[in-house]
C-alpha cells in the first residue's frame, strides 16, 4: 500500500480526505496544528511548511504528497507570502531532494477567478488570479511545471472549488465539489501511471460548471456528484448579491480593499450589463471590460470570500 504525505491535513479538506481515503492509502498527516482522533493507517507529522527543515523532514519516504497546505483564502500578503509562496516552495524542494516524484498541488479555482461566469475555461487557458491567494495558487503551479520539466518531477495540479457535502450558495453549484468525487480526484493523481505536469479542474460534474473539465477525464477521473440537486434549495434562500460577484467566477475574491486589508470593503466597480452569453471555449487572454475602478465604499465586517 502506497505512503501518501497530506500537507494541512487538520483543515477541512484534508479531513474530508481522510475520511474518503481511509484504508486505500496509508496516510502521513501533517499540518502545524494537531491532527486529531489518529485511525489505523494514519500517522501524524507535526510541520511548519514554511521550514524547509520540516518539509525534509515529512516528505521523507512517502510514495506521493497531497500538498493542501498553507492559507486557504484571500489574506494578508505576509501571510500569503509564508504559507502559499515559501511554504510551496519548500514542499517541492523537499520533495525533490527526498526522490519523492508524484506531487499532487492543490490549486484553486482563484487561480481563474477572474474569468466571467458567462466563460466556459478549460486546463489550457492562462490564469487570471483573483486575489494575492489566487496569485499564490498560480505560482505553486508554475513550480509544478518548473519541477517536472527540471527535475522530471510528476505533478498534478488541481484547481479544486468548494468542497462540502452540499454547496452552500449559488456560485459553488457551478464550482462544488463533493468529498467523494475531491478523493476520487486525488485517487487519479496518486495513481495513474504516466502524469507529467496537468491541470485539471476539482469539481464534480455540476450542470451549472464553467469548466471543460475534459482533461481530468481524459486521465480517469469519473466523478458521480452533481451540485444540480441542491439548486432548488439553495437558489430559494440566495439573497442577491454584489453584480461584480455575479459577473466573475470568483465571486467576492474579485474585490479589492483598502490598504490592502482583507477586513475592509472594496472600491465600487462600475459594472455594465452582463453581455451577451458565450459558451464557447475562452480565448484566455480576453480582458473583462465591464469593470472599472470608482470611489471607495463603505467599510465591511466580511473577511471570508463566497
Ligand atoms: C478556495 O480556494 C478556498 O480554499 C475555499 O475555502 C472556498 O472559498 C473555495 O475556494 C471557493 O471558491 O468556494
């Protein structure tokens, strides 16, 4: 049985995939904070990503890491620049050094988030970060390729949604992603024989999905969820939101704040009507023009994006 090292493996994720793992892999958990209630077949391996004395230290001997850690939102730049950039950084350098080949990089849908909804965007298009964590999701897999072009490393990024047993609001039922179908993703990546460097989309197969997710596929991924079941329920309570969340795939990582404080509200963007639909596949380096910069609003208590 293969040894899989998770990286912030106490966080919601990494908890959803234990549970969803749990006899298939042995599994290496680590994080800076405590894993609890350890089952047979997990270990726990206490790090600080942003050592590279640590990552050596948990990468050694493991057949595969699930590298989930750092800070998994919009946040500060000190902050983003510790975990995201730093801490990346030394988990595929310890990697490397410790001959552990197989990397699967948890990206995230912010790494596109500013593609518009009315887009539909597959593994081949450029980024389009929506927020320094988005920027910081870009650069972990620049490194991947960095990595398996360099070092013939095997990496498999995943540009993962919202992983939750049902999807809380409106945009997640177009970027959700059930726990069984996260694990049955991670499964590909672990296990398929000839991955080089790929991207594909963590997402199941959502009616309402702006992904051509037609790589993941291609490698074996065959996820059984789809967030259409929830919609009724979950499009009766949605209250309408800022048109600017509504316009990108983002959503609320769109905005920007004042001073740079996540804490605080984003300046007024002027946004037109959304125009026409356009299901085709995206050129990658079309610009959004609906967008404008206008004055600042008001200061807001919401730190958490949607
Ligand atoms: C992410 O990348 C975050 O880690 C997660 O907390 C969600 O906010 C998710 O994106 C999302 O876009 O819903």
């Amino acid at each position: 049985m293969k040894t899989i090292l998770i990286t912030g493996a106490a966080g919601d994720v990494g908890t959803h995939l234990r549970r969803e793992l749990a006899g298939k892999y042995h599994l290496r958990l680590s994080d800076i904070k405590p894993v609890k209630d350890l089952a047979a077949g997990e270990q726990f391996a206490p790090g600080d990503i942003a050592k590279i004395a640590h990552t050596l230290r948990i990468t050694r001997g493991v057949d595969a890491i699930v590298h989930l850690g750092g800070f998994s939102v919009e946040g500060p730049w000190d902050m983003i620049l510790r975990a995201n950039i730093v801490g990346c950084y030394n988990m595929f350098e310890a990697a490397r050094r410790n001959g552990v080949k197989r990397v699967l990089f948890a990206s995230s849908n912010h790494a596109t988030g500013f593609y518009r909804r009315d887009q539909k965007i597959d593994h081949c298009v450029l980024t389009k970060p929506d927020s320094r964590y988005g920027v910081s999701k870009a650069f972990g897999e620049q490194l991947g390729s960095l990595y398996a072009d360099k070092y013939g490393m095997e990496i498999f990024c995943m540009r993962i949604g919202n992983v939750t047993v049902a999807p809380p609001d409106k945009r997640r039922l177009s970027n959700w992603i059930s726990p069984g179908d996260m694990a049955r993703l991670v499964s590909v990546g672990i296990d398929h024989p000839d991955i080089k460097f790929e991207i594909v989309y963590g997402v199941s197969d959502n009616r309402r999905s702006w992904y051509d997710n037609s790589n993941a596929y291609r490698l074996g991924y065959r996820p059984q969820d789809d967030a259409e079941r929830f919609a009724a329920e979950v499009l009766a309570k949605e209250q309408p939101g800022d048109p600017r969340a509504e316009l990108f795939q983002g959503g609320n990582f769109v905005f920007a704040e004042i001073g740079g404080d996540p804490s605080r509200a984003a300046p007024k963007l002027k946004v037109s009507a959304v125009q026409s639909r356009r299901s085709t596949k995206s050129t990658g380096s079309r610009k959004p023009k609906a967008a404008q910069m206008k004055k600042p609003a008001k200061r807001s208590k919401t730190r958490r994006s949607t």
